[in-house]
C-alpha cells in the first residue's frame, strides 16, 4: 500500500479520506478507546509478540520447529489487542463450521467443496485453540471472550488510517462498534453517532475497498498482501502484473501517474523474455 500525501496545496478529492474526515473518526475514537479495552488484569497484561508468525517465516525439522524468522518486527502488548491465532489457522468466518449440513450430497459441487474449506479450516481452529490454551490458560479467555474482534479492530487499525485502504475500515470498525455497542457489555450509551448520510457514503466506499480485497484475494497463491512470491511463481506473477498493465494503459480514464507505475511490470516481463532459457 501507498500513503496518501495530504498537504494544504494538493488536498484529496475524495471527500472521505480528508484531515477533517480522519479527525472526525479520531475524535470518535478516542471518545470510546478507553471502553474498548476489559477490566480483567490478565487480558491487558503486555506480553511479548511476533507478528508474522505465518508459514513462510517457520522452519522444520521432521514434525519440530526448528527456527523462526521475522524477530525484527516483535513487539510488548496488551494480550486482548495483539494476541490472534496465526494465519495458518485462520478462518474465513466468524463462527466454526465443525459438522456437515443435511442433505450435503444433495448440494452443488461448488456448494460442497466451500463447505469442505470451512470445515478443513474450523477443525485445525478448534484444534489449536485447545492446544494452546491447554499450554497458555490465559489464552481461553481470550478466545471466549464475545466480540473481542470487534472491540480490538479499531485499535489494531487508527494508527494506519492514512493509508489508502486503511481508512475505509477504520470507519467500518467504529460503525460496527456503533451497531452493536448494546451487545458489548459496556455500561452507558456510546458517545458518538454516524449520521444516515455518513452510513450512506461509507457503503458506497466499502464497495470499492470490497472490490479491492476481492482482487487480492484472487491473486493470493501468486503474490501476498505484502508483495511477496516465491522464485518460482515470480515469472507467473510479473505477467499477470504485465497484462493487468496493458489493461490499464489502454483505459483512457487512469491518471498518467498511476499509468507510469504500470508501466514497470511491462518491462520487467520484457526483461523475462528476454533471459536465455
């Protein structure tokens, strides 16, 4: 991602992603930032973190772990906003999916094999929630406790917000907070308010920041969020890069600058083409 360059001689067009916008939704946050976090001492206790413990950053030996990268990036915090099953056991929902619907056969093979994922994932989830919390006791509260996600994502997210995409679901995560503040246990009335034509206008914005995540979502076996590919995907995902750029060229819409920045797939697929085989 980009940061978006905010100065007084070349503000943004977009009405949402305005320094009046950003203080807006940061004076909302620091209104119920002090809520969000539980009265329990062992849920804000610091503890240290890695916060790329994924698959690409964990070495084996046999079935042992026998080295992790990425310690430049570890950090101290509270356990309710930093702790998080690692990517690995991730699951594409909030709930788990442990058991199979009635009349599965009966469904779709496509209907079928998302339920195949849901429970391929559901049933790693579960099983390493109870190994860790077996070992780590503090962690079962943590993952029993009722909308810790959503309590947690305006913290995890307010100090990106000037980024692109960042701050479209900062506005969501304070939205979603308004929603269902009378499910959080919180005591009082929540001390802001999102207007109809705020809702309104931040629908139409998660539309496209939607659309975005569809893309990435796609293009994820080849490259991660974070840009990264393998060597032996790199040639694959340069040209997906490089047709994607013709496509872009082509668009008489596109400012020149986003063209220019294109342009270097472009070249990097003619330099691939161009390397003895």
């Amino acid at each position: 991602m980009r940061e978006i360059d905010i100065n007084s001689d070349d503000p943004p067009t977009d009405e949402l992603l305005s320094s009046v916008a950003h203080n807006s939704l940061f004076d909302k946050y620091m209104r119920i930032a002090p809520l969000l976090l539980p009265k329990d001492p062992e849920l804000v206790a610091s503890y240290l973190f890695h916060p790329h413990f994924h698959s690409e950053n964990i070495f084996l030996k046999g079935n042992r772990i026998s080295s992790i990268l990425g310690w430049q990036h570890v950090w101290a915090g509270p356990s309710f906003t930093e702790a998080s099953p690692p990517a690995f056991v991730k699951v594409d929902s909030d709930d788990l999916t442990l058991d199979y619907p009635d009349k599965y056969k009966d469904l779709a093979e496509d209907e079928r094999r998302e339920i195949d994922v849901k429970i391929s994932q559901s049933v790693l989830r579960y099983a390493y929630q109870k190994f860790v919390s077996r070992d780590v006791p503090q962690l079962d509260k943590l993952f029993s406790f009722d909308f810790q996600q959503i309590r947690v994502l305006p913290i995890r997210i307010c100090v990106s917000s000037w980024e692109a995409d960042d701050i479209a679901r900062f506005r969501e995560s304070l939205i979603k907070i308004q929603r269902r503040w009378d499910f959080l246990g919180i005591e009082g009335s929540i001390p802001y308010k999102f207007t109809d034509d705020e809702l309104k206008r931040q629908a139409d914005s998660a539309d496209t920041f939607n659309r975005h995540q569809d893309f990435m979502d796609q293009i994820s076996p080849l490259v991660t969020r974070c840009g990264w590919t393998s060597n032996s995907t790199y040639p694959q995902a340069v040209r997906m890069f490089a047709e994607i750029a013709r496509e872009v060229h082509q668009d008489g819409n596109v400012d020149e600058g986003i063209k220019a920045e294109f342009q270097q797939f472009i070249d990097k697929e003619s330099e691939l083409e161009g390397e003895p085989k």
